[in-house]
C-alpha cells in the first residue's frame, strides 16, 4: 500500500509503475484513523522522516526509515524494530525541502535497492 496525502498521488501513482502495479496507491483516499489501522496490519513500513513513521513505529511495524536532509539523531522512529538509511553528508542535516548545493546527495547516495532488499 502506498500511503500519502491528496498532493502525493502523483508520486504514488509513479511508484505504482516502477512495482509493475503490484502496490495500491491509497494517496489521498485515506483518513489518519484509516492510515493507523492498516499501518497496524503492516509487516514492514518503507517511509521518509514523517508523520506516518512515527505512526508505523507505534503500532508495531518494522520501519525502514529514509532520511535526506533531516537527522535520525532528531527524530528517530521510538522503536527497536527498525533500519535507518542515512548517507550523513557533509552538508547534512540542512533540514531544507530545497538542496542549496542543487545535488540532492543526501538522498542520491541512499540504494534503493539496499533498502528493497533488506525490506523483503
């Protein structure tokens, strides 16, 4: 399941492709209350430092947590059950929506497929 607001269908329907549709995009579709229910239902969570972690984290779900430009010193997942992907740049935590250097680092040097792998 693909979880996100309404803004975020786009960027669902995208990872819809490249899983060849073997995923459902819930973007914008779901209330929270929703979202915590069938969080609990999950397995293992892939998410970015967000809301939602933080929510697949208190009901239980192993948490693969991204972090680009914030820090997992910051706002870890609370649980014990959980991977972090951090590539620790020099320029990082900037904590921007925006990379200064226009490079994205912090985000490109983190394997997708290192983080598939470990999920499956």
């Amino acid at each position: 399941m693909i979880f996100g607001s309404a803004k975020d269908i786009p960027a669902g329907k995208k990872m819809l492709k490249l899983t060849g549709d073997k995923l459902i995009n819930l973007c914008g579709k779901t209330s929270i209350e929703d979202v915590i229910d069938l969080l609990g239902a999950c397995k293992k969570v892939i998410t970015n430092d967000s809301g939602l972690m933080h929510i697949a984290a208190a009901v239980g779900s192993k948490v693969h947590a991204i972090y680009g430009s914030s820090s997992p010193d910051y706002t870890p997942p609370l649980t014990e059950n959980k991977q972090i992907y951090y590539s620790s740049e020099d320029c990082s935590p900037c904590f921007k929506r925006t990379c200064k250097f226009k490079h994205y680092n912090c985000l490109h040097k983190i394997d997708p497929e290192q983080i598939i792998a470990k999920a499956l």
